[in-house]
C-alpha cells in the first residue's frame, strides 16, 4: 500500500507540475497554440522529458519513503553500519565527489543501490540483507559500484533517455492515430461518430506497444552502465573484489526483489536468456566475465 501511495503521489505531482509548465510556456511561446507537427512535438517533449526529469528529483526522496532508508551519519555504535559510512565516504573521496548521503533498509533482500538527481544530492544505501551475506572485501566491491554510477552520471543520463523515449512514444501514437481517424471519414469528408473516441484507444493502444519497444532501448542502456559501474569498482576497490561480489551474488540471486518495476533499476538481478533484453542488469556470468576480460 505504501507503494502505490507513492506511485499515485508521484504521478499527481507530475501531471499538476507539468500542466502549470505547459500553460506557462503557452502563455510565453504563442507559436505552441498553433496546431500540426511541431506544436504536438513541443507538448511531447514538454510531457515526455518534464515526467522523466521529476520523477529524477524526487528519486531520492521516493528510495527513502519507499524503502524506509534509515540515514547514517558514521556514529551508529553498530560497527558494520559504522564501517559502511566510512566506507562509502571513503570512495567518494577517491572518486572526487562531493559526499553522498548514506543509508540502510531493513531486508532479506541481497541488495544496494544508488540514486539521485545529481552527483551532489546523492544516496547509497544498502539492505540489511547485504549486510548479513557478504564480508568487508565483498561489499566494498558492491559500495564501489554504486559509487562509479554517480560518478558517471547514470541517474542524469538515464532520465535523459528516458525523457526522450517517453516522447517520441507520445508523437508517434497521436501522429498514427490522426492518420487512422482522418481514413475514416467518408467519401463526403465526414467523420464518424466514433472515430473521436476510436483515436483515444488507438493512442493507448500505441503507447503501450511503443513504450514496450522503447524499453528495449532504456534497458539496453541500464545494461551497459551496469558495466561501465562494474569497471569503476575494479579500478576504485579491485578487480578482485567486484568479482568476489558478483559470485556471492550468484549464490544469494533468489534473494532479490524484483517484483516492483518502478524500482528495478536499483536491483542486482539480470534476466536469463531472451528475458535479459528486459533485463536492467546484464547476466552476472556476463559481468563477472567481462570483468575478468578486462572489458570496459
């Protein structure tokens, strides 16, 4: 229930926030009144990036309530959790960033993450669950990895593109389902009495199958970054240690939560076989040989 609050919350602040942008900008931009392509373009892009930029901004605040993150300020008196700030504060001194905060939720999940709007206003947290699995040496090859994704802007980049999915998915469902309502008219030029609430489904309908095919192209990109991320760790932590990591993992991949979508980019787990093309994590055997190819 907590999370579908959280998702109805989320969407309304986003539909009220981008209604008073847009009617802002038609206000400022009279061009956007005029009807064809390019103003359908502009509300596309308006609706497409602005839903994908708020849901960024509030992605650190969503982990926290979601997931009940408890914050940690290195002084717990619990020695792991104590360790775990050092830790986290330590790698982001090494790799030149400003200090993230830190946390931990209470889970069997085997599990940690990154998120937030950008390198400054940044969480790390890890799940109880982790904590209790995997020794010093592994976990610090799982801190690095989360580390190298702000380092490399994932959050940022990843709502970019989803941004940009989003609305290209929007266009191409209107643009179609304009063409199929203008070939229903008649040979007089009359409309049907349903072709308006005929293109209304026809837009669903499209949207659900564009933004299928578009997650194709986020998830491929959720892939890569999880490389580039497992990369960071060799040269912040070592190679050894990611790859330490990765195999406690693989023993322990069950133990991972992945039944919430709105969240799967900040799981461990990889599909198998042609379900990894839906797959925000690549295989672990994958990682764990790319690591040890030394690919990057």
């Amino acid at each position: 229930m907590k999370r579908i609050l959280l998702f109805v919350i989320t969407n309304i602040a986003v539909m009220v926030t981008l209604s008073i942008v847009w009617s802002i900008l038609s206000n400022f931009l009279p061009i956007l009144h005029v009807t064809g392509l390019g103003a359908l373009m502009a509300m596309c892009l308006v609706w497409g990036m602005g839903g994908a930029f708020i849901s960024l901004q509030l992605s650190r605040w969503m982990a926290k309530w979601s997931m009940g993150v408890q914050l940690l300020d290195g002084a717990a008196g619990i020695q792991e959790l104590d360790w775990v700030h050092e830790t986290v504060t330590r790698l982001a001194r090494q790799a030149g960033l400003p200090q993230p905060e830190i946390g931990y939720y209470e889970s069997d999940e085997v599990n940690a993450f990154a998120t937030g709007p950008s390198k400054s206003r940044s969480l790390v947290a890890v799940s109880t669950g982790i904590l209790r699995t995997m020794d010093r040496r592994e976990l610090e090859g799982v801190l690095a990895h989360e580390i190298s994704h702000i380092a490399n802007g994932d959050m940022v980049t990843m709502a970019l593109l989803q941004g940009v999915v989003n609305a290209f998915v929007m266009f191409f469902a209107r643009v179609i389902a304009f063409a199929i309502r203008q070939g229903m008219r008649d040979e007089e030029g009359r409309e049907s009495a349903f072709a308006g609430i005929a293109e209304f489904f026809v837009i669903i309908v499209l949207q659900i199958v564009f933004g299928i095919l578009g997650s194709l192209i986020t998830t491929w990109f959720s892939r890569q970054r999880e490389y580039r991320a497992d990369a960071g760790s060799a040269d912040l932590s070592g190679r050894d240690k990611m790859i330490a990591a990765l195999r406690k993992l693989q023993t322990y991949h069950e133990a991972v939560d992945t039944r919430d979508k709105a969240f799967a980019s900040m799981k461990i787990a990889g599909g198998k076989g042609w379900m990894q093309m839906f797959s925000t994590h690549p295989d672990l055997d994958d990682r764990i040989k790319a690591l040890e190819e030394n690919r990057r």
